[in-house]
C-alpha cells in the first residue's frame, strides 16, 4: 500500500530559497501527524533530495527506518514519476513524502491513501 504526504511547512524566512528548511509550524504539524497516524507500520520510505521534503520524512519514518532519496520525486515529470513508482515493490508498506506536485500525480494515477 502506497501512503502520500505533502511535504510540511517551510520557514517563511526561507521561502526565497531554492531549498528553504522546516519552519517550527512544520515541525509540529508533523509530530502531530507522525501521532495520528501510529499505527502504520511503514517498510519503505522514499523522498526527495530538498530538505523541506526529506525533514519531513525523517519525522514520519522516525529512526527506525531508512530513508531513501529519488531524484524522480523531486521534479514533476508525470512519466518519470510514474514508472518510480511501478518501481517500487507491490507487498510492502511504503511512504512517499513529496511536494504537493507530486503527490497529486501520484494519487491521480495510483491506489493510494494521503495522510493529513
């Protein structure tokens, strides 16, 4: 099963930023969610390399899992995320934490569930 989450908020200080960090609002929203959302049991997860995205994995995977970086959720080339995605394995429990973008061609082509 596929779980999408938007990558949280960013400081509003670094918004100019190619690649702007989380903001504290971030940072809590994403305990909150992490808490909420407990009882999934991920096996994989995958994000970007920008920071705003990969902070906010490391949040929802915790230190129990590894997070993987793909150059293929960070940009919004539908294809390319489309076939990372046929990539991944069909039996396990995956969380994707991308940009708003990107989750949105996920969930359009994809059974998945998006976690708010």
């Amino acid at each position: 099963m596929l779980y999408l989450v938007n990558s949280f908020s960013v400081d509003k200080d670094n918004t100019g930023k190619n690649n702007p960090s989380l903001s504290e609002e971030g940072v809590q929203f994403g305990k909150r969610l992490k808490l909420r959302n407990n009882a999934i049991k991920f096996d994989l997860c995958y994000t970007s390399y920008l920071l705003r995205d990969f902070s906010s994995a490391l949040i929802m995977a915790g230190d129990k899992l590894i997070v993987e970086r793909s150059n293929s959720l960070e940009i919004t080339n539908e294809k390319e995320i489309i076939s990372f995605i046929k990539s991944l394995p069909v039996n396990k429990s995956i969380l994707i934490v991308a940009s708003s973008n990107v989750v949105a061609i996920i969930k359009n082509n994809f059974k998945c569930i998006e976690l708010k």
